[in-house]
C-alpha cells in the first residue's frame, strides 16, 4: 500500500488514499520532524529540542519512545515507510516523492535546471499546487517557525522565477492581475515591482508602468532611505525611452541571437544527462547572490572531487542555469591539470585566449605576464561575467585569472582541494560526493528513458551498487546500455557483477576521457613518489578506511613521515578524511590501487600485506587487554620491520579504538584466512572475542570464529582449536543455538582433557554451565560451576575462582536459595576488587542485586544494582548494562517509585534493540503487561 505525506499545510498522512489518524499535536510534531529529514538520521538531542518549545521536560525521553511506537503502529500498513533505530537517533525510510515537501523542492529544482519553457512551466504549476496552507500548520515550535519562514521564501522565489518565464513566453496580459495583488502584499519587492512594470508596458499601459517606478521610488526612499537596485532603474530608463526590446523579452531573458563583440559566450553545451546535485547547485548561487548582497570581493567557487565525480557537470550546468545573471558573457577555459598528454596550461597562454575573447587587439597585448593580468582585470572590471576554470592543477595556475573587482563570479574546478585559494582569496568550497542510490536511477532513467529502467528495477539496483555512486561510472555504463538497446539490463549488471574488483567492466571505447582506467592514472601521474607508492600498497588494505598508524605500518614509515603523504593523497582526492586521521576511498579507486599493486614485486607485496596484518593483530592484543586485563595472554608471532601498533591508554581508548576499526578487523580476518597466517588468523579473532561480546555483535563473533577454527585445524594446533570452540559459544547461546553450543563445548572439553590443561577446561565449564542453565538445567548448571571453582582453586587461578564464586552465588539465586548465595558473591567482589577484575565485579554486584531483591531487601538490592550499572557503562558492557536496567527497574516498581522503573525498563530497551538483541520481543511484552508504552 502506498503512503503520501503532506506537510505543506496541515501534517496529514494517507495510506492508498486513506486518511491514517496520526494522533496528537506533538505526536504530528515528531513525524514531521523525521519526514523533514526524510532517510537522514535525527539524533534524540534534536527530536527533543524540535519537538517541545521550552527545552524537553524530565520524562521526554519515555513520551518521546512512546510517540515513535504509535507512529510505527499507524504506518504499519504502508509498503517501503519505516522508522527504524539507529546510533544515536531514528530515521524515517520513505520515498522523498511521497513527501510534498521533497517533492516541492525537487519539481523547482527540476524546473529551474531544464532549458526548456514549457517544461518549466508544468514543473513550477505542479510544485507550487502542492501548497495547502501554511507549512506545518498548527505546529508552533521555534524550529519549525525558522523552517516555516524557509519555506515561504523558497515558495516566493519559485513564484518569480515562473513568472520569468511566463513573461518570456508573452503571457503577461494573464499575469496582471496576479502582479497587482503580490505588489500590495508585497510593497518593497523590486523584482515582484519589475515583472508587474513589465507585464504593464507589454500591455500597452507605459504610464502605468512609469507610475508604478515612482511609487515603489518613494516608498523605498521613505521606509527604507534607499533607492531601487540597478536593474529597476536600468528597466524604468528602457520603459521610459520606449526600448523595442522591453516588448519582445523579459528582463531576465538571455539573449538567443549572436553575441555582441566583446560579449564572450564560451561555454561549452550543457551535460546532455545530469542528476541530482540539487544542495551543491544551491551552494553555487548562494555564493554568487551572497557577493550580490555584501558588493564586496569576487564570487569564487572551488568545485572540489575524485577523478569522475561531475565537477565540470556541475559547473556547465549550473552556468547554464544561470546565464541570464552574465549579461556580460562568459568565458570558459580548460586548464589541463591532470591531462595525461599535455602539461597543464601556462596562466599567460590562458590569459591569450581570454584577451582574445574580450575583443582586445592582438597589438595591444603585452608581453609580461604581469601587465597582461593587469590588462585582463581592466577589461572585466566594470562587466557581470561569469569565468569558469576547468581542470586546475593548483590555486596558483588559478591566481592570475581571477579578477580584480566585484561583479564578476569564478567557477574553479580541480581533483585538488585548492585549499590556498579558500584560505588566501576567500573561496568557497564545494566538494563533490557520490551520489545517493535514486541519484544515480535518475542519471540512468535521463540517459536510457524511464520506461526501460523502470522495467528492469533489480538490474538497475545491481548496476547502481557496482558503479557506487561515480557519475563516471554510470555514464559508462549507460553510454554501453544506450548503444545496444535491445541489450537487457540484467545481463550488463551480470557482466559487472563477474568483473568484481576490477574495472574492466568500465573502459572506454576508445576515448581517455570515458575511460575510468585513464581518467584515475591522470590523478595519480600528479602525485609525488612516496605517495604513489602509498596509493598502491593501499590496494592490499582491506577497507573500508585506515588510520594514520595504520597507514604508517603499511609503508614501513614513521607516524611524521607518513602524514605529509596521506595529506597529498587527500588533496589530490584520491583519498578522503572522513573523520580526523582516517582515510578512505571509493570502492573503483581501491580497485585500481589493488590492480596498480600487482606491479610490485612479489616480495614486497607479501612484507607489506605481513606488515598491515601484524599491525591490526598487536593493536587488538593490546586493546583488548585494556578492555580484560586478567584474561589469559597470547603470545603473537615475530612482526615485520616497520610495524608500529597503537597502543589505547585505557578501557575507554580501548573501546573506541575497537569501535573505529571494528570492520577493518572483520575484514583483516577475512584478508589473514586468505593468504595462509594461520596463526595471526585464530589470535586476530581471540582479540575480537572481548569487544564483539560487550557489544553483543553476535554473528560477526560467529564469523571470525569459524576462520579461527579452519586456521587452527589446517595447522593443528590443538589448544587454540579448543580456544575457538570456546569463544564461539556465546553467540550461539545468545542468538538461541544451544545444541551447536553443546557441540561445540564439547569438543573443546576433548581436546583440553587430552592436552591436561586444567584451567581451561575451568573456563570452558563456566560457560557449559552458562549453557545448561539457558537449557533449563539449572542443577548441572550448579555441578559444572562447582567442578569449575575446584580447578581453579587447585590451579591457584585466582580471577577464574572468582568468576566461578559469582557462578555459583548465581545458580543458588536460580534454585531459589537466595541466603546461600550472598556469602559466594561477597567473596568474589572482594577478590574482583583486589584483582582489577571490574567486569567480573559488575556481573556479581548484578547477583547480589537479585539475591537482595528476592529476600526482599529492596533498597540494599538497589544500591548493588547501581554498582553493577556504573561498571557496566565504565566498561562499555551494553548488554550487561541492559540487565542491570532491568533488575533495576524491577526494585524500583517493589519499591513503588513506577516513574523510575519504567524510565529504567526503556532505556534497557533501547540499548537492546541497538545491539539488536533477541530480548527484546520478551522486554517489550514485559512492558505491555506493566502498561508501558515501549517504542
């Protein structure tokens, strides 16, 4: 069933036409703030802050998750709407077209980008017919009040440009009346008094027209102390003496027949196929009217990306959106910055031909470079021009072709980042993304027509996934498509998909420029040595991104030496900083880095693949014994020279590091299994096992697990094998698999019985007697913890005999012997605490929680539970720290404090549906029957 949204009036929502009951004002409130953001996360922070006018109130957080669940129940019957949970906010998943508020913004955007009169016509109509009302009427919060006012500037700005071109189009008897009425709402809007003075002289009625001059003349002299821009004075003067072109053409029209000497017009034709874009076009006409309104320095905009990204796409069209604010002309010039055979152009050769354009005499030309800037910047001065410098290899082949004075707008285009001419000259940066998934559907819609896209939507899916994003990419491929259209679309995306991690699948026929091989050599031809080489080691990198220490591991470099070098990658936009210090790089670039690396010696590329592996590994070991410092060690193998791990200071560092690299690990795992380090392979994944745990990433320990024991059986190495059936166990406890469990704990029993080690078969009975109390069997539950504490006291293995007394204490509160088990866990807390062992000390203040609790000493139970909550949080235990929410939550209700127990049961669950926990169907059913709303 489809669902549409209105937002441009009052906040309504239809499934299949059917009006859905969308509850409460402040209810509204939160729907249209995810709708605004529609496919972007909204942190809670600014739900809160958007939703309630006076700052949120205490309980906020609870309404809020109680908003978001009835949300959830009225759209359930809608097909492709979801508000779903994710880090730190929500996300409302809907088609933008099924938003009128998108919808508005994209037929504008639409209109204003075609060439075409009449299509922008429709495009305006229809847009502008989606108005209701005000926007978000009866919403009345500070913030939707700012985008209120947004909204009806952008709305009065759609309704001029249509009558632009209304008037260009002769309708101007029509618009009269309309013209009347928006100048007496709208008494001091020149542009609304210029198209009425104009629809008037067209008319017929130049007397009107002249009046109408003099009465916003003085109303603006009166209210303002000002007098009427440029061009209403310069179309009053036309009016006045009778201008034959006043009659033929609006004042905003370009002129269609030859340019006037002197009156450049040098631009290149428009993309033929152009997508999407829509904030960085914004971004260009925001730089130049921001000139427009100061009048001070010259409007530049350095459009920044990868090789492949559109930058001159972008800049062709949105001059050519903009032609009529260049009466003046435009001048255009490739400066070849990253051709593969020409230099880039000389500035003095680029002036020549600038000078030529202008109509200056060959004669009078001078030949020192300084006198020709000087030449060039009188001959603009004075002029609205627009100047476009493609392909710029830096900020100084740039400098000399700016001009001097206000008036004129520059459009740089450059795979560097051109920072010195943001810094130095004030220039605004527009960095190109990729494009989003419907982006590139419309580029390739625009190129093989809607219909034939439409038809085959799982092929375009594939085809938009393997190109990610590039423009490049998509043109190549659509360009293929269009000259064989009785190809299907499925059997390009099938010749992609074989051609994974290589770009055959992307080269021209014949023609560099629409080669994507080509196209990526130019950029990497500019580079200097020791960042060429960088670039191709980083085809044996795994992704999805690297850190600086990383980085510096794999080149055998120093942290100071390797910076300057990841720093000219980023600036030649073969990598980006995503996040300070890490770097990443599209998908097609890392493919031709890995087919670059293929140069290299074999040697060499096996020590550097050696060096990135050992790096990951000795970081990880060193992570995670911040995270469990008592935990058992490893010893890793010999590392390679110019290795230098990271070395997280403390259980925080610790966490975050491994949260930053957490997919870099899975894949570090996955790229070890491949190329045959066995050892690094299980020691890489007995690392992980801490971390994945306390973040409950149950299938990604599965994962890493399972190339732990191929590794280990391949070398036969009989005690990590038994390490690895260990470790896994948890996750297939934890996701509900205990018979794979069991298989497991047994075989690593075996393998630790024939090899007498005794402390780990301890550890492995802890977690059999985890399992069998999750089974049901809480008495061997008991058995095995007991035989488990024996071993350790035996082995005089001190922080297992602690676990193992917080076990026992456990199994005693499970049989409901609740006296007996506070003695066991007083005992572990005591030697946790003289051990450092904070995690086990956060899992027995959990027990002597419950034990108090159900011996009905409420507050003592309390004051263990906060305990374990502190530690909990300190140690990043999510899932651990859910339990303590809810046992918490439990003595709070005993103790008749509802308001505390219910804001404790909805944060356990939100941290359990974020680490996407099978429990949290049975919380939510827990709170249904204690009457709390759950998100």
């Amino acid at each position: 069933m489809v669902a549409v949204f209105r937002l441009l009036g009052d906040v309504e929502a239809f499934v299949d036409g059917n009006a859905v009951d969308l509850g409460h004002v402040r209810q509204r409130c939160v729907l249209a703030v995810l709708l605004v953001d529609a496919n972007k996360i909204v942190h809670v922070d600014q739900l809160l802050d958007r939703v309630w006018v006076n700052g949120p109130p205490q309980r906020a957080h609870s309404a809020l998750y109680s908003y978001l669940s009835r949300l959830r129940r009225c759209l359930s019957g809608a097909e492709d709407v979801d508000i779903v949970r994710r880090q730190g906010g929500y996300l409302l998943n809907v088609d933008p077209m099924a938003v009128d508020l998108h919808r508005f913004k994209e037929l504008v955007s639409r209109a204003r980008r075609t060439t075409d009169d009449e299509h922008a016509l429709r495009h305006f109509d229809e847009a502008i017919d989606l108005w209701r009302g005000e926007p978000f009427a009866r919403l009345d919060t500070p913030w939707f009040n700012i985008l209120r006012t947004e909204l009806h500037q952008a709305r009065l700005t759609a309704e001029r440009d249509r009558t632009d071109i209304a008037l260009r189009r002769g309708q101007h008897s029509t618009l009269l009346s309309e013209l009347s009425r928006g100048v007496a709402e709208q008494p001091l809007d020149e542009r609304l008094a210029g198209q009425l003075m104009l629809a008037l002289s067209r008319s017929g009625r130049q007397a009107e027209a002249l009046d109408r001059y003099q009465r916003i003349r003085h109303r603006l002299a009166d209210e303002l102390g000002v007098d009427p821009g440029t061009d209403l004075q310069e179309l009053h003067l036309r009016i006045l003496h009778g201008d034959r072109e006043v009659a033929a053409s609006a004042v905003t029209s370009t002129p269609t027949g030859p340019a006037a000497a002197g009156t450049p017009r040098q631009l290149p034709p428009p993309p033929a196929n152009f997508a999407g874009r829509v904030r960085e076009l914004a971004a260009l006409t925001a730089a130049v009217d921001r000139q427009a309104d100061t009048g001070s320095g010259v409007a530049i905009s350095a459009v920044g990306g990868m090789g492949g990204i559109g930058k001159t796409w972008l800049a062709l069209r949105w001059a050519h959106d903009n032609l009529d604010r260049f009466p003046d002309g435009q001048l255009y010039v490739n400066l070849r910055g990253f051709e593969p055979s020409v230099a880039a152009m000389p500035p003095e050769m680029a002036l020549r031909g600038f000078l030529d354009a202008l109509g200056v005499p060959p004669g009078s030309v001078p030949l020192d470079l300084d006198a020709q800037i000087g030449l060039y910047r009188s001959t603009v001065s004075g002029r609205r021009m627009l100047i476009v410098l493609d392909n710029a290899r830096d900020a100084e082949q740039v400098r000399p072709l700016l001009p001097g004075i206000p008036g004129c707008a520059v459009l740089v285009t450059s795979r560097q980042q051109l920072s010195g001419l943001v810094a130095a000259e004030g220039a605004d940066p527009v960095t190109l993304d990729l494009l989003t998934a419907a982006e590139a559907r419309e580029l390739l819609a625009s190129r093989l027509g809607g219909d034939r896209v439409a038809a085959e939507p799982r092929a375009v899916e594939g085809i938009v996934e393997r190109c990610s994003g590039l423009p490049l990419a998509l043109a190549i491929v659509a360009a293929r498509a269009a000259a064989h259209p009785g190809f299907p679309l499925a059997a390009l995306d099938q010749e992609l998909a074989q051609m994974k991690d290589s770009l055959d699948g992307f080269a021209g026929s014949g023609d560099t420029a629409t080669d994507l091989r080509s196209v990526f050599s130019w950029s990497c031809r500019a580079l200097g040595e020791p960042a060429a080489r960088l670039f191709r080691l980083l085809g044996l990198h795994p992704g999805p991104d690297i850190s600086v220490p990383a980085a510096a591991s794999l080149a055998a470099l120093s942290g100071r030496q390797v910076r300057p070098v990841l720093s000219e990658l980023s600036r030649a936009q073969l990598l980006v900083e995503r996040a300070p210090g890490r770097y990443t790089c599209h998908d097609l670039l890392r493919a031709y880095a890995a087919e670059m690396v293929e140069s290299e010696p074999a040697e060499l590329r096996r020590a550097a693949l050696h060096r990135i592996v050992d790096h990951y590994l000795r970081s990880a070991r060193c992570a995670d014994g911040r995270l469990s410092p008592l935990r058992d060690p490893i010893v890793p193998p010999p590392a390679q020279a110019g290795v230098a791990p990271e070395e997280p200071a403390d259980n925080a560092q610790a966490l975050a590091w491994f949260g930053e690299e957490h997919a870099v690990l899975m894949r570090v795992v996955e790229l070890a299994a491949r190329h045959g380090l066995g050892q690094h392979v299980w020691q890489l994944a007995w690392t992980l096992t801490t971390f994945l745990s306390r973040r409950s990433h149950w299938e990604d320990l599965i994962v890493v697990q399972r190339h732990a024991l191929a590794a280990t059986e391949r070398h036969s190495d009989r005690a990590a094998r038994a390490q690895a059936h260990r470790d896994v166990v948890p996750a297939y406890c934890e996701t509900g698999r205990f018979e794979l469990a069991r298989g497991h704990l047994e075989q690593a029993l075996v393998l630790l019985d024939e090899l007498d080690d005794q402390v780990g078969q301890a550890h492995t009975l802890l977690t059999l007697s985890w399992l069998s109390e999750r089974e049901g069997d809480q008495v061997a539950a008991l058995r095995h913890d007991e035989r488990s504490l024996r071993l350790f006291r035996d082995n005089g293995h001190q922080a297992g005999e602690a676990r193992a007394l917080n076990a026992v204490g456990w199994d005693h509160a499970m049989l409901g012997e609740h006296a007996e088990t506070i003695p066991y866990c007083q005992r572990a807390v005591a030697l946790q605490r003289r051990l450092g062992d904070r995690v086990g000390e956060a899992n027995s203040w959990d027990t002597l929680g419950y034990a108090h609790h159900h011996l009905g000493h409420f507050r003592r139970a309390a004051r263990c539970y906060r305990q374990a909550l502190s530690l909990s949080r300190e140690l990043g235990h999510r899932y651990n720290e859910a339990q303590a929410l809810r046992h918490l939550g439990d003595t709070q209700q005993a103790l008749g404090d509802l308001d505390a127990a219910r804001d404790c049961w909805l944060r356990a669950l939100e941290i359990l549906v974020e680490v996407g926990h099978p429990e949290v169907e049975q919380l939510r059913d827990d709170l249904a029957a204690s009457h709390v709303a759950a998100p």
